[in-house]
C-alpha cells in the first residue's frame, strides 16, 4: 500500500467569484522510503500540495491518505510528517542543540534519550558536536543541516521538504543534494520534496512530477522524464528549446516535415500534427552543402563541451553541442542533420476536455 495517497484533491484560494484553482484534482501515490521531487514553475501549485499533505491547508475536494488512512480533520502535530520550509525558521533564541530537540520536547521524551537523539543526528548530519553552538554563528549549510536534523528526529514517516536549497549557493547546493540522497536511503525516509530547480530534483529524487496550473503534466523517474519529457510544456521547463510544430508520418522508417526540413523520428512516433523536439545533442554538424544550413550566432564554453545557437536559413534558432576541438567559429557557415535518438514526438499540450460530469461533481463539492 502506497504511503501517502492524494485523491482527486482540489484546492482552491477566494471567493466563488474570483476563485484561484491551486490544486486542480490532483491524483498522487508515494510509496515507503521513495523520493519524489515535485517540480514546476512559480505558482504551479507545489507549496500548496505540501500544505495540503502536512495539514496546514483543508482540501476543497478529494483525499489525504496516509497508510490508507483519511487525515481530514487531523492536525499538522498528529500526521507524523516531518516538515522543512524554505526559511527553515530555526529558533535564534535557542542553540542548535536546542533546535534540533524541539520536536523531542514537544513530544516529552525523558532528557537523557533526547541529548542522546539529539548527538545522533548531528552526527548523522555532519555537524557532530555543535549543540552549543549559537544559530547566528552558523553559515547557511549549517543551518540548513540544523533544520534538516530538526525535521528527522521525532522520526516522520513522511519527511516533506518546501525549497530546502533554495537559499544556498550553487557548489553547495550541489553537493548537500549528494548528501542528502545518501542520507535518506540509509534512514528508509520516505520523502516529498518540492523545487522550483531541475537540477536538484533530478539530482535528488528516484521520481519527479512535474506540475503546471495546479495539474500533474508528467511523472516518472528522472531518466524517463529528460528522456521523453511528455509535452512541449515539460520539454521547456527542462530547458529544451529546440521545439517545433511537425507533420509526423509514423511507422519503421517515420520522418517529421517541420520549418528545419525532414527530421527522422524514432519507431513507433504516432502520425499526425505534433509538436517534435530535437535534443542539442542531436543537432549535429556536417558539411554546409549538406543538410539544413544554418550560421553558428554564438557559442558558450560549458566545461568540456561548447553550446552553439545556430540561426537556420529558415525557421527558429537551433541549440546544438559539441566537443571543444570540433566547436566552428562565431559566424561560420554549418550544415546540421538531426540523429533519430535524439528527436522525442511530444504530445500536445492541449489539456483534454473535461467530462461535463466530473466538472459538475467538482463544483459542487467546493460550495
Ligand atoms: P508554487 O509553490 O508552485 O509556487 P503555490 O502552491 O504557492 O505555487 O501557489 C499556487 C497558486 O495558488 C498560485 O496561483 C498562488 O497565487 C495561489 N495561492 C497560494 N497560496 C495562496 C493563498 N494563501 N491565498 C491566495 N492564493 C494563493
């Protein structure tokens, strides 16, 4: 059974007229000791899943289960989800030894076991010994350990996390994703965790779901989602821009008519108007009489390989990589194939049409 369960939970903020729908039936299924990242741009609804889940907010319509159990009515302390906001909202007033205790205290376990609880977690957290160390005296690593330390020790069987890297830099950001990924499968803890940042949710979760207007437009591992994001949506959410409106013949030898000329697409492609994306990697480049011509507009060392912007004779720019010895010049003349691996059918980001039933039910249940 899964552990936490969303059912068809709508959420919405206003009055009848000037509604706002922030959760818009959402379905959502996590299971013991998984790590699911929920992903999106600002306002798709991610806080409000979070708030929803802890307690903080009631649902309009649908179901919170936890272990199959409804927790309409049951209070943020009595879900035993574990809870680490953006701000992290240490105490000042209190050391870090203080902190990560709250949740202990509030719970009344006996002294000895908390101090013991306490330098556990520390430790596990690579901060050991700092109990009496002042919160101002501490970097923002350290007070994002603190706060993540705070979170685990009343042990939750749901750890939820709201941005938890968001006010650090990037190197250490990096690296606490590493750590923190690590630290959760050693623990079992079953984690939610909500980003605005591609890079740390892949880094950190075995699922993303990837949200838009308080809807769910894609889940799936991280490989499955960079492999064949779902819609031209996701696709540029994930930063890819080769984008493009396509006639799509389907079948073994399957092309798509777009403005770059006829791209190849993989087996299987469904036939019709799409839209196609091609993957800069498989953007590549050959002699200028052959295939698309195109002028390389400019070119950005990445480490060890060179992004190109590649303005075609026709149609929108092109990204398109390569190895660092292969990178042409700023104003050369390239010709550009596409390699099939790398050109991914999306489905269309039409939303389908909603049963005139399910959308009467809905409404009446938010009255
Ligand atoms: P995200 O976390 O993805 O940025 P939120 O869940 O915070 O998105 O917000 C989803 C939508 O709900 C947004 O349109 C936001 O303006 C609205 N919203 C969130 N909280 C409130 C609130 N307390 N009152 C009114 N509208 C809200």
């Amino acid at each position: 059974m899964a552990l936490l369960t969303l059912s068809d939970v709508t959420v919405r903020f206003g009055n009848r007229e000037a509604a706002r729908t922030a959760l818009d039936a959402v379905d959502l299924e996590i299971a013991e000791h998984e790590i699911v990242c929920v992903l999106g741009p600002s306002g798709s609804g991610k806080s409000t899943l979070l708030r929803v889940v802890a307690g903080l907010l009631e649902p309009a319509g649908g179901r919170v289960l936890l272990d199959g159990a409804d927790q309409s009515g049951t209070p943020v302390h009595r879900r035993g989800v574990g809870l680490m906001f953006q701000d992290h909202q240490l105490f000042p007033q209190h050391d870090v030894g203080g902190n990560v205790a709250f949740g202990l205290r509030m719970r009344g376990l006996p002294r000895e076991e908390r101090a013991r609880r306490v330098a556990e977690l520390l430790d596990l957290v690579g901060l050991p010994g700092a109990e009496p160390r002042a919160i101002a005296a501490l970097s923002g690593g350290e007070q994002q350990r603190v706060a993540l330390a705070r979170a685990l020790a009343p042990r939750p069987r749901l750890l939820m996390l709201d941005e938890p890297l968001g006010q650090l830099d990037r190197g250490l950001r990096e690296r606490l994703v590493v750590e923190l990924r690590g630290l959760f499968g050693r623990l079992g803890t079953t984690v939610l965790a909500v980003t605005h940042d591609q890079g740390e949710a892949f880094a950190l979760a075995d699922r993303v779901v990837v949200m838009r207007d308080g809807r769910i437009a894609q889940t799936g591992t991280p490989l499955e989602v960079w492999q064949r994001p779902a819609s031209a949506f996701v696709a540029r959410f994930l930063g890819f821009d080769n984008v493009v409106a396509a006639t799509v013949q389907g079948g073994a030898d399957g092309f798509a008519d777009t403005v770059w000329g006829r791209l190849p697409v993989p087996a299987g492609s469904a036939g019709g108007e799409h839209t196609v994306l091609v993957r800069p990697a498989g953007v590549r480049l050959t002699d200028p009489a052959e295939g698309l011509r195109c002028t390389v507009e400019a070119r950005t060392f990445r480490g060890s390989r060179v992004a190109l912007l590649l303005r075609p004779d026709s149609g929108p720019v092109l990204e398109a990589e390569c190895g660092l010895r292969d990178a042409p010049d700023e104003g050369a003349t390239v010709g550009v194939t596409f390699a099939v691996e790398d050109v991914v059918v999306l489905a269309g980001d039409g939303r389908p049409a909603r049963p005139v039933q399910a959308a009467a039910k809905q409404s009446s249940r938010t009255r």
